[in-house]
C-alpha cells in the first residue's frame, strides 16, 4: 500500500505560478513511477506529467515548456512547478504512484487548481 498526500493548488491569475508537492508513504520501494494527473469539470482524468525512476520525465503537450516535474527518492516526493498558467489549466490535480509488479495505481485526494483573474 502507498498512501499519497499532497500540497499547493488554489488561486492563481493567469501567467502565475504554483507548486504541487506529493509525499508517499508506505510501499515505496516499490514505485516505479509518480506523476501528476488532473481533472477538469465534465471532462476525463488525464496525465499532466509523469517521472520514472530512471528520472526519465513525460508530459502533455498542453503543459511542455510551462510544467516541470521533479522527483526527489530521498524524501519520497514529487512536484509540479507550474510555470504561465492558464484559464485551462483549471482541474483538481491528483499525484499518482504506479507499481510495475502488481500493476496497482494509487491516487492522492486531489488538489484545486484555479486560474482565473
């Protein structure tokens, strides 16, 4: 089991900034991968970012050049630093933790993210 916590959101003009942080606990040892997914209303989950252990990193193409994911393993965390936000990156974001040997995904509570001015 891995329990995910996280930090950061709220309010935010556009072209501000934010930083989410994600702490695991738990089964640590065995992620691995951890990311940042979001939610918008009336729409699908999808993945804002992702990091592997290799520190080999993904992102959309809708937050490239403006997000950037970062993974510290000795204190089990990982941030999004959110750079020119946008209206449309208005979501709940959720920090993900994936374990290749049970194929298990675990989620965080969520977080408001809200661009507006």
């Amino acid at each position: 089991q891995v329990q995910l916590v996280e930090s950061g959101g709220g309010l935010v003009q556009p072209g501000g900034s934010l930083r989410l942080s994600c702490a695991a606990s738990g089964s640590i040892l065995s992620i691995n991968a951890m990311g940042w997914y979001r939610q918008a209303p009336g729409k699908q989950r999808e993945l804002v970012a992702a990091a592997a252990n290799d520190n080999s990193t993904l992102y959309a193409d809708s937050v490239k050049d403006r997000f950037t994911i970062s993974r510290d393993n000795a204190k089990n965390t990982v941030d999004l630093k959110m750079n020119s936000l946008k209206p449309e990156d208005t979501a709940v974001y959720y920090c993900h933790a994936f374990m290749a040997l049970t194929k298990e995904d675990y989620w965080g509570q969520g977080t408001q993210v809200t661009v507006s001015s």
